[in-house]
C-alpha cells in the first residue's frame, strides 16, 4: 500500500510495476486521509472541557473551514474533509503554548516553488503551465479530466499538469462537468500558496520585482492604520518602471489577478473576488482578519474600472468614477459588512486602470 507517490514518480522509476490499483479516486476512501466536520468539532468540544485554549468552538470552526477544509477525492461523495496535517498543527500550538499558531499555513504543507520551476518555465520564460496556473487563481476553478498516471516528459499537456496540481493538493474536486471535473481552490491556505507561486514566477523571469516586505508593511498600514493609498501607489508606480510585466495586463480580470496576487503577500485580509453586497457585485472586498488580528480597524471594499489603452476620455473616466462610487454607496450598506460594526470601518476604493497605467484612485464611506 503506497501513498505520498506522485503519478509522474509511479510511471517514471517503477516500470516494472505495472499490477497495482490506484485508489486515489475511491468514494470509499474519500475520508481515509482526512478529519470529517463531526470528527474536528468533537475535537474541539473534547479539548475545550479539558481547559485548553480556545476561541469560541463555532469561531474556530468557521476559521477551519476557510483554511483547512474543502477537499473531495471522490465526485461521487457530497462531504468534504479537513486537512489532517493542518488541524493537528493549529491545535498542538494551542495545547502547547497556550494560544493558536501565528502562522495558519504549516511549513510542512507548503510545496516549494522550487518543485514547480521545472514546470512553469522554458528558457526562462513562462510557458503555457503558468497560463494555467495564472488562469485558476485569477477564477478559482478549472474544468479537466483527472489521469491517474502520465511521463513526466508529457507534462506540458494540460490536462496532465492540472492532474499533477490535484495529486498536489492544490487543486481538489468540486463537481462534475459533462465527462470531465470542475476542480477548484479547496480553501485559503492553498490560495495563499499559489498567489506565491505567482509572484515567484514574476520574479524568477524578471518580469516584475518589488520588495515584498515593503508591501507587507503597506498592507498592514491599510488593515490598522486606514492608509490604502500607499500600497496601490507603489504597485502602480513598480509596473510603470517594469515594462515586461505590462504584456500580462490586458484586460479587467487579469489585473485583478495581479492585485490580488500583491494583496496576499499576508495575511492581514481575507479578499473575496466578486463578493455579493445588497443585490450587487463588488469586485474585490477584503475583510480584517479580526481573528486573528482583533485590534484592526479597516476593511476595504474596491471596484475596479479598466480602459484599453484606446478607449478612454475624460468623458468616460467622470461617469465611469461616478458609477464606481454609486456601486460602492449601494455595497456598504449591506448587513455582511455590519457585523464588524462598530469597531471596524469599511472604506469603498475605486480604481480606474488604462491599461496598465492607475489613472485614478479614491475613497468612498457611507455618507459621501
């Protein structure tokens, strides 16, 4: 019984093995490697009698099922499983030390990007794996069959690079599609790997480059301090420096991409793409992570408004502005935000891009 062995590493050093069954897509063992809901919570009840620390048991769960929970290995089980590996970290810190860990992501989960270079890169450009890659963080989702084993010298193939990144763990099953999987982002945690592997890339063919540390510092100053101008300022200053990067901004969805990909350097916020606010859409909404965080005071709510290098005019950018700022009136009303209340101010960003180029950024609040 083998597990922990990649389909490429199977096909590639065993040859001679050719008499095995590979399980790894079993509605009976979809729960094998993995905790259920009623497993985790009874976890979290059995550990809070015995006086170990612990937010509220609901509070912790809900925080599991954002970073640890979302994966199926089967499409014909309906539950999900939680991440062994990273419940019992989150919860040996809270036995040990008393409180959780600072960091939600386990080292010993991360795939380096190292082990993916080979993978994204042909003569130090990017290829079609990282079109890939770039294409489901900037949905969230895919659509490809699944193969159980594939030679690591046909891995350009798409179908057989999503089925590594599945084998990964980094992507998971969703639902079926016709005869193929919709697969998907099983949770935050993953998320936050692969806007990694994003920007690594950027940097590894020098297409973009920015101190990262820097912008971790201008995203903390968003979250405590309200100070959001910074961070885009620098982004959009960094871009008009590095010509190579603008051949990958073309178009709304894939700048949202790239800010989303710059506004997970931590983990100060929680951004949702597309968040449903009071019968509307808003474009990026990024709430505190209270949580962990509890002394933050602001969440951002943002529309993004992109012109074609040939398309705009002053025109067009004062009612594109005035329509980004009705939207964002409309946003923050809604009852989702109102929870924070009154501890937490959420702020509305309109972001208007012509093509690459920030030609206009500015805030809205309830009453403007």
């Amino acid at each position: 019984f083998i597990t922990g062995v990649s389909p490429v590493t199977m096909d590639d050093v065993t040859s001679g093995f050719n008499i095995g069954s590979n399980l790894s897509l079993s509605p009976a063992l979809n729960e094998m490697v993995g905790f259920t809901r009623e497993e985790v919570l009874e976890m979290l009840e059995y550990y809070r009698k015995e006086g170990v620390f612990l937010q509220d048991v609901e509070e912790t769960l809900a925080l599991f099922d954002e970073w640890y929970n979302g994966y199926k290995f089967s499409n014909d089980q309906k539950s999900t499983i939680y991440n062994t590996d990273m419940v019992v970290y989150y919860m040996r810190d809270c036995i040990q030390i008393g409180q959780p860990p600072h960091e939600l992501l386990d080292q010993n989960i991360r795939i380096d990007y190292g082990k993916l270079r080979h993978l994204l890169l042909v003569s130090r450009k990017l290829n079609g794996n990282f079109d890939q890659l770039k294409q489901i963080i900037e949905t969230g989702q895919t659509v490809s069959v699944i193969r159980p084993s594939f030679p690591l010298e046909k891995i350009q193939v798409p179908e057989n690079f999503l089925s590594l990144l599945y084998f990964f763990g980094l992507l998971t099953i969703d639902q079926p599609w016709r005869n193929q999987y919709q697969l998907r982002i099983p949770n935050e945690s993953i998320k936050h790997l692969m806007y990694g592997y994003l920007r690594d890339a950027y940097w590894d063919v020098e297409t973009f480059r920015i101190d990262i540390h820097r912008l971790e510092i201008l995203v903390s100053d968003m979250g405590w301090a309200g100070e959001w101008e910074g961070f885009f300022d620098t982004l959009a200053q960094a871009v008009k420096q590095q010509t190579r990067v603008r051949d990958y901004m073309q178009g709304e969805k894939v700048l949202q991409g790239f800010l989303l990909a710059y506004l997970h350097v931590c983990d100060v916020f929680h951004v949702t793409s597309e968040a449903e606010l009071n019968k509307g859409f808003a474009d990026l909404l990024l709430e505190p992570f209270v949580m962990k965080y509890p002394d933050m005071g602001y969440g951002y709510l943002i529309e993004l408004k992109y012109f074609k290098r040939d398309e705009l005019t002053e025109a067009k950018l004062k009612t594109t502005i005035e329509q980004a700022r009705t939207q964002l009136r409309q946003y923050l009303t809604d009852e989702r935000l109102r929870k924070y209340s009154p501890h937490i101010r959420f702020i509305g960003l309109v972001l208007v891009y012509h093509g690459w180029e920030l030609v206009y950024r500015g805030a809205v609040s309830n009453a403007s």
